[in-house]
C-alpha cells in the first residue's frame, strides 16, 4: 500500500509531520465491504443511471471472485481505513497491449482533493509496468459530465472519437485516448 497527501491538502509551509487524515492510502485487493463504498461513492456523483451503478458492482464482485485471474484490475483509495474513490481498468481482449480505463469515480465530497489525480498516475504507472501502450476512456456527451471530460483533459487525455446516440438519444459516447511513452 502506498499512501499520498493530495496536492491540494498538503501544507503550504514545510512541517514535520502531514495531517494524517488527509492521507490516501493505496490498495488492490477488493474486498466485500467494498461493494456498499462503490455504490456510495458513485450514487454520491449524481452521475450515473442506476443500471451502470449495477455493472460497476458487477465488475467488482469479478475481482472479488476471481482475484488476480479476473481481466478487471481494481485500485482503491482509502483515506481513514473508508473508501473515497477508486479506478477499474484492464486490458482490452484481442489487442496489442491497449487498455480500457473502465470506471473511475471519487465520492462527491472528496473530489478537487488530488485524489483522481493519483488514481490516474498510478493506474498509467501499473499499465505501463504491463507494456500498456495506450489507454482509452468512455465517457458521456451530457453537459454534467463537462468536469469529467475537463478532468480527462488535464491529464493528458485527447478525445478521439464520437459514437452519437450511444448512451441514449442525444447522449453521445466520447473515447478519450492517452498515449504512454
């Protein structure tokens, strides 16, 4: 496990120690109770339809299930021993060392912390650790998901692609995609 201080909560002077419940730890392995903190963080968003809340868990109970034989790698942030955030990425079948970014979300109250940042950067660090050439995200047209696609932006990721209609009439899919070196 690895832990952080968010940019944003670290102390502007230097001070010998850093608050300790501002600190995100890092983990892989999913876990039961992990399931009622992904619904509570994505329920959290006013995002999503209840049905792609379904499919997050669904991936969820695959890791949890088949663990590392499970194609969906799982990172989670902890701040205080709970749940705030976390990412669901994984290889893409029947391509050369491209991955799908599937899930990424930070619970509602936590987000401008620094915390989708570090999900992000260590998600691309382990994709690179496995040759991950390229990875590509799937996101929503709809104006509320202006932020996210903002998000995505700032860290590198260039939309490529537009599917209309996809999601719902009006509600195109948008596929970002961010090179590693």
């Amino acid at each position: 496990m690895k832990s952080f201080t968010p940019p944003s909560r670290q102390p502007r002077k230097a001070s010998a120690l850093a608050n300790a419940e501002d600190r995100i730890t890092l983990r892989t392995g999913a876990r039961v109770r992990d399931r009622s903190a992904l619904k509570k963080i994505l329920l959290s968003t006013q995002l999503f339809y209840p049905y792609e809340i379904d499919v997050a868990i669904d991936l969820l109970d695959d890791q949890i299930k088949w663990k590392e034989e499970s194609i969906f790698s799982f990172i989670f942030a902890d701040r205080n021993r709970e749940c705030v955030g976390y990412v669901c990425y994984g290889p893409i079948q029947t391509t050369d060392h491209r991955y799908d970014m599937y899930w990424i979300a930070v619970r509602k109250d936590m987000q401008g912390k620094g915390i989708g940042k570090i999900l992000v950067d260590e998600t691309e660090k382990r994709i690179s650790g496995r040759k991950g050439r390229h990875i590509y995200v799937e996101t929503s047209s709809r104006e509320d998901y202006e932020p996210t696609r903002t998000f995505y932006r700032r860290n590198g990721y260039v939309e490529v692609a537009r599917v209309p209609h996809y999601y719902k009439d009006n509600d195109d899919m948008i596929i970002l995609m961010k090179s590693l070196p």
